[in-house]
C-alpha cells in the first residue's frame, strides 16, 4: 500500500503527460542530469509535507509543497520554457482534486534559473501547494 502523498505525485506525473513540447519526458524525483536530448524534460518533486492534526476529527490536514521543474535548452530559455510552463499550469489546474486524491492545488512561485552552456540551459521550478486529508492512523487514505 502507498501513502496518499505517493499516490498524489504519481498522478500528478500522470496529469502532465502530453505537455507542450514534453511528451513523455516526465519524470518522478530524477536526479540523474538530463540529456540534451532528454530536454526539454519535467521532473515531479516534493519539497515537504507538513501534517496538522484536526482536533475535532481523528484526522490529518496536509500541505505537501511539490515541484514540477521544467529543464530546457535554448538561446532563451526562459523564453522557450514559457509554452510549457502554461501547459502544465493548465493541466494541474484543470482538475483541483486529482481525481478526488485532493482537496485543493494552489499555484506558487516560479522560479528561474539560467546557465550557460553550449546551448543554455533553462532549469525552472514551478511550485505546488496541494492540500489532502488522512487518517490518524494510517497515511494510505
């Protein structure tokens, strides 16, 4: 069995399959260098989990802070990554449960981060605020 977190980026990757110019280039907490010809390319990510107890309810509130970072290649690429950024926006956005996995996803910051390199590279992070509820005892539902 899997916990509800689990099952919630899971479907997140699954939600973002056929993203403008990503295809199926998306992967769960990569941590390996993506390719040149592996971009451009999604990694989904979480970044924390915080449980609040509910006091009238034998029940857990969560906020898992996630990330869908988008890697790119191009002589602009924050410019090239702008199409994806909004493909994706619009995917997450367009079911706020997930399917009922859920209860909300709230958009954040986008970050960017430049480099260069033969051709530079764009590595842009696209923050996530998804709220979810478990049992007490148990983090699968």
């Amino acid at each position: 069995m899997t916990t509800k977190r689990e099952q919630i980026l899971s479907a997140v990757r699954t939600t973002l399959i056929g993203t403008v110019g990503v295809g199926t280039r998306i992967y769960r907490s990569r941590v390996e260098p993506v390719a040149r010809a592996e971009s451009p390319a999604l990694i989904v990510e979480p970044v924390s989990n915080v449980p609040t107890q509910n006091t009238s309810l034998p029940t857990l509130d969560h906020v898992l802070n996630m990330r869908v970072v988008i890697i790119v290649r191009d002589s602009i690429p924050d410019q090239a990554a702008d199409p994806i950024i909004e493909s994706l926006h619009s995917k997450l956005m367009a079911d706020l449960t997930l399917g009922g996995l859920c209860i909300d996803i709230q958009p954040g910051p986008t970050e960017f981060t430049l480099e260069a390199a033969d051709t530079p590279v764009g590595v842009i992070f696209n923050n996530f605020r998804i709220l979810y509820r478990t049992q007490v005892a148990t983090l699968s539902s």
